[in-house]
C-alpha cells in the first residue's frame, strides 16, 4: 500500500487487515525464513566491477501508482549480470532495496559488484545491484 502524499510504503490499516484476514493462509506462513528479513547487502564500492547498459525508464514501465514495475528493475538487474554468469548459474533469489522513484523518461545506469563471501562449499555466486540515475 502506498501513501499518496508521502508516496512512501505504508502499513496497512487492521480494520483492511481483518477484512483481508479471510483470504491468508491458516496459519500464516513467511514467504522468506525469518533469518532473511534483515539481511542488507554491502555498499558499493566505487569503482563498480560491472557497469550495465544505461536504460531509460518508458511510460510502459510505470505502474497505476507511478513508479516502475518491480519485473522492469529485475530486467535492468539481469542485463548487468556478467554474460558468464547469467548463462552459467541458475537465479535463486533477488530483493529489491528501494532507495528512491523512478520515473517515466529517468536515465539510469546499473552498476554491481559480485559479493565476496565465504560460500561454504555451495557454490553459490552472490551480485548486488545498483542503480544511479544519470
């Protein structure tokens, strides 16, 4: 939900809740383990390793509430993912960190980084992503 004035998240109402109440599951699960929730990726640090392709934001990409669809961030995420890693490895999870809008006709350039983590054995390559606007 989204405060038009503040055009920031906000919570829902509990008299909106109860009436949505009916049509959650029971009993109610979390899409993520609760180990996950505050999880918050490094800063980047410039210079970036991988600069992507600047992308310019089209009418078509805003959503009802003016701000850009959430698969439109996701494509300009995976056009900075290394060639080699995007055929290569198989896309397990993405969060999105909104840090501010975006709008129709904004030129954004996305920058990222591989994480340097210890992966216990499993392999597993981690990218963050950033976007600037130009």
């Amino acid at each position: 939900m989204i405060n038009l004035q503040t055009r920031k998240v906000a919570k829902i109402p509990e008299a909106m809740r109860q009436k949505l109440a009916r049509f959650a599951p029971n009993p109610l699960r979390d899409a993520f383990d609760k180990s996950e929730h505050k999880l918050k990726l490094p800063n980047l640090e410039l210079p970036a390793e991988i600069e992507g392709p600047v992308q310019v934001a089209r009418r078509s990409d805003v959503d009802m509430n003016g701000h850009i669809n959430n698969v439109t961030y996701l494509a300009w995420a995976l056009e900075t993912v290394p060639r080699e890693v995007y055929y290569n490895y198989e896309l397990e999870q993405m969060e999105i960190d909104y840090k501010a809008e975006c709008h129709s006709g904004d030129a954004i350039e996305c920058l990222g980084s591989s994480i340097k983590e210890d992966t216990n054995g499993t392999g597993i390559r981690r990218y963050a992503n950033y976007f600037a606007e130009r």
